[in-house]
C-alpha cells in the first residue's frame, strides 16, 4: 500500500535520446541484461560509480546486484546529472526523462533504498511501500541544485526495478525541446505505436534541467536564460565547424570596413599596448571574479596566461607563426566571462560555459577587426579559444578522451592546445599545473597513437 501523502508521486530515469528507439523496442533494460543480449547504448552514467554499482549486491528479494536492476531516482532535480553536465561529457537537451509512477512500487521485482546505492557502505533496501517515509523526502523534494554536506546520498534515493521496464510502465517522457519531442512522436508513429505523452518541464512540480537561469534577471542576457548551463561536446564540435565556416564565408564576400588589426602580429603589439582596443576585451578589463580557482579579475589573469606562454616547452617548440596564433587566442580566451553586465553587481562568478561564449564572441572579432587572415589562423584561433580547458578537464575532473580524440588534431595542433593549457593553469594553481604538465605528454602519445 502506498501512504496516501505519497500517491501522486514519480520516480524518474534520464538517458540519452539515442537510447529511445531500443526503449521502445525492448523496454528499459538493466545494465547485465543489455549486456546479454548484446544491445548497444550511449552511456551517460559515471563510469566510476558505474563500476562501483556492478559488485554491490542487493540484500532482498528479488536479490541479484545492483546491475541487475533498472534504475530510476525520486528526485527530479538532480544532482547527478548535474555533476555529469558538468564535466561537459553530455549534450543536455539530448537527456531525456522518463516518468513511472510510485504505484508501480508494488509490484514485486520492485525496490528502493533510502540513499544512493553507489557508496561504499550500501543504503537500506525496501521491497514494502509501506516504509517510503523512511526517506528524506525534503532533500528528495528540493529544487536547490547545491545539497548540504553529508545528505547529497538520502536525496539521490533510489527506485530499482529488477531485469527489465515494459513500455506501457512509461507515463511521460520529459524533454529539453521541441526536436526531442518531434523525434520520439516520430519514432512512436513508425513503430506503429501510439506514445505516451511527451512534455517539458515543469512536470509535477518539478524541473529537471539546468539552465542558465542567471541571466533571466538581465538586460542584455535575459534571453540566454533557457540555455543549456553547459554545452557538451557534440554541440561544441558543431558550434567550432559552424563559426570557423561563418568566418570564412564572411570574409570571402566582404571585406572588413575598419579593422582594428592589420594581422596576428599587429594585434598582438596593439592589445599589449592598449588591452581594451576592442569591446570584447574592455568586458573584461578589471572585471572581478568570485570563485573558488581564480582571485584576481580576468584581465589580469589573461596577461598571466600571456606572459606564462614563454616559459613552457610546448610553446616554446612551436615556430614563430604557431606562437603568434596561440599568444593572440591567450588575449581571447576568456573574453566570454565578459561583459560585467552579465552578472549581478558586474562581479563574475564561477562559469563553466564561458569556452563557449568566448567562442562566439570570435566571429565578430576575426570578421570585422582584421585586414588579414588565413584560414589556417582562423581555424586554430577558434580551436584555441573554444577547447582552451579541454586537456586540464580531461587530465584532472573527468572530461571524456573522446572529445579530443574526435577533433581528430595532428601532433602540432595538440602541442598548441598543451602550450595554452599550461599557461592557463599555472595562472591558477601552482600545484595543479605540475600534475598537469606531468600527464600531458602521455596523454598525447595515447591520442597519436590510437
């Protein structure tokens, strides 16, 4: 019997959208049971946790371990794909939730926990509905992104579902936009099917996306307020080919009426003399930071990461054309984080996205403000700019190999990205830069050789 207070309630699965068509093909399916039957699917789950989750066994009927289950969480607000958004190894708006309500908690291959079942020391396991209130429902139920200390575990309660979910279980998919909605009516109709209904969010009272909901009290961002908080990999991949390809076509039909720039060379000398000759860079001119890696504003810590280009062998090897290509994407690489209007009281806070808007701030930059330009700049600028901390998030908070590795760079090209890495690090943290710039050369031996 589910406690009345509870009735009303779901429990809720997120995967990727290109796992949909096998979920309506085969339900939703357990991890060992996927593996059974040969079936592929893009994973989007901590592959740590994941190994962790594979050898805890479950104490209760129908016993077997955690792989063996399906599993779904109370909370819709979630801090595990925020953690998984933020190591930007997904694409948010392809995350897709689905919803199954708490009546299904009486069927008997059904369980739960009162914690995450991903800790060393395992949750309490229940197979009797009549224990929900066990749970820490206020955590479960907050819509705060952040979770106290010590209680991040009770909020990530778990549903596990033994073997396998049939289709007619699923209630609602809950999307990001209009193109998922669009495709999985789609894939319902060539099926042969009718599907359940497809919504956004909010559903039943909650939100489930992280947004870049800062901006919506702005004057000029507050229409970015419904953006993705990071942008994953396939949708930076896209964006780069987009923007360089936008450049050059601009460039190609008109010619830039009043540059500020005559080349690389010339903007490097006139930056230095004067850092806000353009707008993007006067953004940032003495805009203060609040977080937890840089103290100082962020022109202060470009002309650190200018200045420590010269000190590290992977600059240092490259020839006169690459180190003006990379000294001048350094003055650019953080222009993102800018303009103080974009953030309360003109005092940026931590901003994971900012690769990306710096990246799109460079197609006004490269179109309009210089007199020459070779593709070959143009091309290696934006990279610079847009994967800046591409080799410090894979070596040191979990970014995924595959990103770089699809970018399919040759060895010049990773040497450049190192050069930029290191001189952006050291600008941060002494200690981080030295385990950093020890890992860096087996990464990139990895990477050329496979």
């Amino acid at each position: 019997m589910i406690p009345g207070k509870h009735a009303n309630r779901y429990f809720y699965h997120f995967t990727h959208m290109e796992n949909v068509e096998s979920i309506i093909d085969n339900g939703l399916i357990s991890t060992n049971e996927k593996k059974l039957r040969g079936i592929d699917h893009v994973n989007i789950a901590n592959k740590n946790i994941q190994n962790r989750r594979s050898g805890t066994q479950v104490p209760c009927h129908p016993h077997g371990s955690i792989h063996d289950y399906v599993p779904f969480y109370f909370a819709g607000t979630n801090p595990m794909l925020l953690s998984v958004l933020n190591n930007k190894n997904i694409d948010q708006p392809y995350v897709v939730y689905i919803a199954v309500s708490i009546n299904k908690l009486k069927e008997k291959h059904v369980i739960y926990t009162d914690a995450s079942a991903n800790t060393i020391t395992p949750p309490n396991f229940y197979s009797d509905p009549q224990y929900l209130d066990n749970l820490n429902w206020t955590q479960i139920d907050s819509k705060r992104w952040g979770t106290p200390k010590g209680e991040l575990n009770a909020r990530m309660a778990e549903v596990l579902v033994y073997n396998n979910v049939p289709l007619d279980w699923i209630e609602c998919f809950i999307v990001f936009n209009e193109l998922c909605k669009k495709r999985i009516k789609e894939l319902f109709k060539e099926k042969g099917l009718d599907a359940p209904k497809i919504t956004y969010e909010p559903f039943n009272d909650t939100n489930f996306y992280f947004t870049k909901f800062f901006f919506r009290d702005t004057k000029d961002f507050k229409d970015r307020g419904n953006e993705s908080l990071v942008t994953g990999p396939k949708m930076l991949k896209a964006l780069y080919n987009e923007i360089t390809k936008e450049i050059l076509d601009k460039r190609s039909k008109v010619k830039p009426s009043n540059p500020s720039f005559l080349n690389v060379k010339d903007a490097i000398v006139k930056i230095k003399n004067n850092f806000c000759i353009i707008d993007e860079l006067k953004g940032i001119n003495k805009l203060e930071t609040k977080n937890d890696v840089h103290s100082n504003t962020v022109c202060e810590h470009t002309k650190d990461v200018v200045k420590n280009l010269s000190s590290n062998d992977y600059y240092i090897g490259l020839d006169a054309e690459d180190k003006s290509i990379v000294k001048l994407a350094a003055y650019f690489h953080d222009i993102g984080k800018g303009p103080k209007s974009k953030w309360k009281d003109g005092v940026q806070p931590s901003y994971a996205d900012h690769p990306v808007d710096s990246l799109k701030m460079m197609e006004r930059i490269l179109v309009e403000e210089f007199e020459e330009l070779s593709e070959y700049e143009i091309n290696l600028i934006c990279l610079l700019v847009g994967y800046h901390d591409l080799i410090g998030e894979i070596l040191g908070k979990g970014r995924s190999e595959k990103e770089i590795r699809d970018l399919e760079l040759c060895s010049n090209e990773l040497d450049i990205l190192a050069a930029i890495t290191l001189a952006d690090i050291k600008s941060i943290n002494s200690d981080w830069f030295d385990t950093i710039e020890e890992k860096i050369p087996d990464l990139l031996e990895e990477i050329l050789d496979n």
